[in-house]
C-alpha cells in the first residue's frame, strides 16, 4: 500500500546529515538536503523550465519577463495551495499557443488574447475545486485516453503553419537550431541530454548573431532592474472559444504530473488531484490579471526530479524564487527577446511535432484499441479538423480548428459509444487483423 503525504506544511526536514545521499535514496517533498544543495537543485529546475518557458511568450509576442514573473507566482500559489506536499514548476503551456495567435491576429493586440487566458484560468480553478470535493473519477469518464490524446495531438499539429513561417523567415538558422536539438538528445546524456531545446536554441542564436540577424539595441537600453510590462485582459466572446478547450489540455496534464509523482515517491497523491487543479487555475488567473502567458506542471521538471532523486519543495521554492529576480530585470527580458524568427521556427518544428507525438503517446500508454470504430473515429475526425483548422463562425462568436477539434472528439466518442452499446455494433472491429481463414487480408 503506497505511503500517504506527511501533513507538514512551510518545513522540511532534514534528509540524513542533508549532505550525503546514498545511492537508490529518494529526498521525500517534506525533506531537504543542505541549503547550498537545495539552492542548487532549485537553480537546475530553472534552467530545465527555461527554455520552453520563454518560447511561449517569443512564438506569441508576450513579454518575457511578464510570463517569468507570473511563472514565479504561480509556482508559488501551487506550492501554497497544495499544501508544500507537491513538487512542480509551472512554466508557459504550449496550449496556449494557438489561441493566442487566433485572438491577436495581426494588429497584435494582447488584451483579447490576456482576457482568454484569465477566463480559462478561471474555469480551471472552478473544475479543481469540483474535483476536491467530489473525487475525480467522473474525469476519467468524460475525458478517456483516447479522447485526451486526440486533444493533445490536433493542438501540436494545429501549430504546424506557424512553426512553418518562423521557419521560412531564415531557414538556414532554422535549419542549424533544429539539427542541434536533435544531435544534442542523442550526444549526451543526464541533464544536458534533458535540456536539448535550451541548448539547441542557445547554438541557433550564435549562429544568428555571426550572421548578423540579433539587434542588441533594446538590450543596450533597457535597465537592470524594474518592473515587468504588465497588460489589462479584455473580453471578446467570440475568441472564447478559442481558449476553453485548453482546460481539457491543462486537466490531463496535472492529472499526469500529480501521477507522476505518486509513481516516483512511493507515495499516494490522488486526494491533492483537486488542489493541483485548482492550483494550476489560480495560476493562469494571475497571468490573465497581468499579462502573463498561462501556466501548466512542467514535463522538463519531473525529469530533474528523476535525474536527481529530490522531490524536496524546498528546491521549487527556490525556483520560483530566482524565477522572480529574473523576471524583474528588464535587460534580461530584453536579450531574450533578442532571440530570432529562425531560431524559433527550429525549435518549434521540434516542439510542436513533439506536442503532436505526446498525444499518441497517451494512446499508446493506454493501449487504445484502434479497431474499435468509435476510438478510430474519435481519432480520425478532430485530427483532420484541427490540422486544416476547420472555422465555424456564429453571429460574433468564431470557433476554430482547436476547438471544433475538442467538441468533435468529446461528442464522436460519447454518441458513438451510446449508439454503439444499443445497437451492439462496438463489437464488429473497423480493421480486422486477419481473413477468416487466419490468412493476411490483401490490400
């Protein structure tokens, strides 16, 4: 039987003498090891959430410092929230991409796109509190495997033409970024292996600027210290749409993450399921109360969290901590958006293939039967809808291929799965494995 959380809260106790950790030995989220050890632990979850942190905000033209300012705070809403019990950086989702880019259009506007963010940071923080009271397994049903794969496939493969016309812009810096995070996960391994994209960016952006394509101008100008550039939401229901599917992505991502954890503890997390949610909406409220881009747990975490063994708090504390001090440095704000048009398409194609590819994982985790009709049209439909981005306009309201996508897959899944149990027609399989006779079929 799995251990439970202990019921600390602001405290940790020290994990043997806190210097030495013995090999197999796990640093429990109520433990810590020597401050310098946790700082530097704390210091590794920043450069691990950095790089796909501040793509968000790049790829959608929201400031920086803004999203690492909110990404601090919402680190430590999340620890507060959840009772210090739970380790996580919240870092930019890359959900949000897409509907960002539909809302501010071309005159750039971010307040329609901030008043998104805000509304869906609300509704998460609604369905956590739902499920801290009633139990998540209701989750489940609505939201199986092959449903939330397909979700979290179309948006990677929605955002397609755009990591096509970042590339576009200097294809031969696109090319080398691109090329550098693939040789980077397969050349080394540990933590550097882990931190591919940072470091293929980090090798995109020298060769951006010995050919001449980084203006460090802003950089010269900007000061050491100050405040973040903060930005008002404003609602627009018709871009609404846009933006509310993103819950289903954000519910399927901190339910993997509170998993996550229990399986590399030993320790059951389903009774903090509801807080992490409600957590994880708080923070994307706070970002759509300022401008920041919105939040979710960070894959790049858990595998700091693996590498080292240290699940302790104390480090996310630290974390989000120097998060902070970062976020409130306007010239570091300025250098990173010094980063060019090509660099992001490189790394985009990677990451946007990789959100795709995710999606198939959950399928494949689950070991979703694609025989079956109603899986294999729950899949086919919405997958082609959000690629072509599919457009259904409604008097103001505009509903585009994310969220046609996500209604399709909820809505092919549940009334096939109806008519199929009345009609017994789920038994038949789409794609018989073999003839009759047990011969091949022959195309």
């Amino acid at each position: 039987m799995a251990a439970t959380p202990s019921s600390s809260t602001l405290g940790w106790t020290l994990h043997g003498d806190g210097k030495t950790l013995t090999p197999g030995a796990v640093v429990a989220p109520d433990e810590r090891l020597s401050w310098p050890r946790t700082v530097g632990i704390g210091l590794q979850h920043v450069v691990a959430m950095f790089g796909a942190t501040f793509l968000v905000p790049l790829l959608t033209g929201f400031p920086p410092s803004t999203t690492l300012f909110f990404s601090a705070i919402g680190t430590a809403a999340f620890l507060l929230i959840t009772g210090n019990k739970l380790p996580s950086y919240l870092g930019s989702s890359f959900a949000f991409i897409a509907p960002i880019a539909a809302a501010t259009g071309a005159d750039g506007d971010l307040g329609v796109a901030v008043g998104g963010i805000l509304a869906t940071g609300l509704l998460l923080a609604v369905v956590g509190a739902v499920v801290h009271l009633t139990g998540g397994r209701w989750i489940d049903a609505v939201m199986p495997p092959i449903v939330t794969g397909t979700i979290v496939a179309l948006i990677g493969l929605n955002l397609a033409p755009s990591a096509y016309a970042n590339f576009q812009s200097a294809p031969a810096t696109a090319l080398i970024t691109l090329v550098a995070i693939i040789l980077v996960s397969v050349l080394f391994k540990g933590m550097l292996g882990r931190l591919s994209i940072l470091v293929g960016v980090v090798v995109g952006y020298v060769a951006a600027v010995l050919q001449g394509q980084v203006d460090f101008s802003g950089v010269r100008e900007a000061a050491w210290l100050g405040l973040p550039t903060f930005h008002a939401p404003t609602f627009d229901p018709a871009v609404l749409g846009l933006f509310l599917p993103v819950v289903l992505v954000l519910i399927a991502e901190n339910v993997g993450h509170v998993k996550s954890v229990a399986a590399m503890t030993g320790r059951s997390y389903d009774r903090l399921t509801g807080r992490a949610l409600l957590a994880d909406g708080v923070a994307t409220t706070f970002a759509g109360l300022g401008g920041g881009s919105g939040t979710t747990t960070y894959a790049e975490n858990i595998g700091v969290m693996a590498a080292t063994r240290v699940y302790s708090t104390a480090a996310y504390w630290v974390a989000a901590g120097a998060a902070l001090l970062l976020s409130l440095s306007p010239k570091v704000g300025e250098l990173i958006a010094t980063i060019p048009a090509g660099v992001l398409g490189g790394a985009a194609t990677m990451l946007y293939g990789m959100i795709g590819i995710l999606g198939a994982r959950i399928w494949v985790q689950n070991k979703v039967d694609f025989s079956n009709p109603v899986n294999l049209t729950t899949a086919a439909v919405p997958l082609i809808i959000g690629i072509a981005n599919y457009t259904w306009v409604a008097g103001e309201l505009r509903f585009e291929g994310i969220a046609l996508g996500t209604a399709a897959a909820l809505l092919i899944f549940h009334g096939m799965t109806v008519i199929s149990r009345l009609t017994g027609a789920h038994q038949e399989p789409a794609t018989p494995a073999s003839a009759p006779n047990g011969s091949e079929l022959k195309g």
